[in-house]
C-alpha cells in the first residue's frame, strides 16, 4: 500500500488501512505549527428508523466489503489517539451525525442506497457469498420501503479533528 506525499504540497492521499502511517506522513511534510484537519466516518455510530432484517443485512454487508477492502468502519472514533501516535499535539477532536431525515433526504439516501446494489456492491456481495441474488432484490425493495416511511431517519456518525505540529 502506497502513501502519496508530493514534495511541495500540503495535500497527500492516503490508503485504507495505513492511517498511522498516511498520519505520520503528514507530521514529517509539515512545517512546525503546522495544522492537520480530519474528517471521518465511524459506521458504528450510524443509526437508521425504521429498520429491517433486509436493511440490517445490507449494513452487514456494506461493512464485512469496507474491513474485507481494507477499512475500519469505526476509524473515526480512533482519529484522536492516531494523531497523538503520529507526533502531532492535542487534537481537537468532536463527533457529528449527519442526519437524512426530512422526507426529501431520506428518500435520496434511500435512493442512493439501493442504486448502490445495482451498481456493484450486489455484486460483490454475491460474489463474496454474503448475500444471494434474492437477498439483493429484498435490500433493494426495504430502501423504498424505508423511504416511503413516515418519520424515516439514517443518521451517519462522523469524528473531526484539527491538530497541531509542534513548533
């Protein structure tokens, strides 16, 4: 897995799975006093309402391809203590939701979600043997369910912080 750090930029991309290290990358390319913001998702936050066993197994599903890629869904809530390993000082370090629950925007998260299925992650979830093809079409139908629901709420759970290289 590959960091990225051109010499003259303060912008560097990092692979899943290496967040120390993409981190520890950043420390030694900033100047002292320099500043690092963070912004990541922690799936073990996330809530969704109404629920059901198709969209339960979609979540499954979503988060065995994120660890199976090389991701932890719960980094977000680990931004802090990485930075700290990484040299950097004290972070300021929040959690946010992001919530999709006005009739408008649950319905687009729906859409997303279920239009996601037909775009590659079904797939994947098939090919990986997490899911059948049945299975698939039952997530699909639960998103439009869940979009037609009154008071339908998916609430996504983001960690935040900005901290600091010594000067």
């Amino acid at each position: 897995m590959a960091v990225s750090t051109p010499s003259l930029s303060p912008q560097f991309s990092v692979i899943w799975g290496e967040p120390l290290r993409g981190l520890r990358e950043a420390h030694r390319v900033l100047k002292p006093g320099g500043v690092i913001g963070i912004k990541e998702f922690d799936h073990g936050g996330d809530f969704i309402y109404p629920t059901e066993p198709a969209l339960e197994k979609y979540a499954e599903c979503y988060l065995r391809m994120r660890r199976d890629n090389g991701h932890d869904p719960e980094t977000g809530r680990k931004i802090g203590a990485l930075l700290l390993a990484a040299g950097f000082g004290q972070p300021n370090f929040t959690a946010v939701y992001e919530s999709f629950a006005d009739p408008k925007a649950a319905g687009a998260f729906a859409y997303v979600s279920a239009g996601l299925l037909t775009e590659g992650w079904g797939e994947t979830f098939t090919n990986r043997g997490w899911a059948t093809a049945a299975e698939i079409d039952e997530m699909r139908a639960a998103w439009q369910r869940f979009a037609a629901s009154p008071g339908a709420i998916f609430a996504a759970a983001w960690c935040e912080a900005v901290a600091w290289k010594a000067e």
